[in-house]
C-alpha cells in the first residue's frame, strides 16, 4: 500500500520561508514523478512544482524563482522549499506520485502566509 506523508506546513509571516517534505512508502520511488499541489479556500487545486525521475522540473509561474523542488531516493522523500512567501500562498499543500497511469495522494499540510 502506498503512503504519502507530508510534514513541514506552519504558519508564517509575509517574506519567510518554509520547507516542506512528503516521505512514500509502499512504492519504488525513484521511477515516480513526484509534484506538490496547492488548494486555497474555495478554489481548485493547483500545481505548484514537479520533478521526474529523471530530476527534470517544472513550475507554475506563480512560484518560479521562489520555490524550489528536489528529490532524495535514498530517504524516498520529496522537498519543496519556499522562500519569499506571500499571503496568497496560503493553501493546502499536496504531494502527489505518479507512475504509468497511477497516482497517489498525501493528506496535505497547511501553510498560512500572514501579511
């Protein structure tokens, strides 16, 4: 059974940084994508950043240059580090693994951006 657990959401005020992590069991990690998606109050749920099994990345617009993703195999751990955050990065933060047509969720961890 795989298990996505994310850790590392807080409360922070405007300009900080946070640094979250999503360890997997369950699953053989490094042939997985791994991403990390926010849902806002009363918006959809959105993708922040990925990484491919081959450390390829990519972000939203909205992040790029603040945020960066990164991947340890050996720790089965995925790392989203956040720096100059904003208030409207407030959301909950999803980790999500992917592999040939099967994905999985994490349960999600709030960060909340003070101004």
């Amino acid at each position: 059974q795989v298990q996505l657990v994310e850790s590392g959401g807080g409360l922070v005020q405007a300009g900080g940084s946070l640094r979250l992590s999503c360890v997997a069991s369950g699953t053989i990690f490094s042939a997985n994508a791994m991403g990390w998606y926010r849902q806002a109050p009363g918006k959809q749920r959105e993708l922040v950043a990925y990484i491919t099994s081959g450390d390829n990345r990519n972000y939203a617009d909205t992040v790029k240059g603040r945020f960066t993703i990164s991947r340890d195999n050996a720790k089965n751990t995925v790392f989203l580090q956040m720096n100059s955050l904003r208030p409207d990065d407030t959301a909950v933060y999803y980790c999500k693994s992917w592999r040939l047509g099967t994905e999985y969720w994490g349960q999600g961890t709030q960060v909340t951006v003070s101004s």
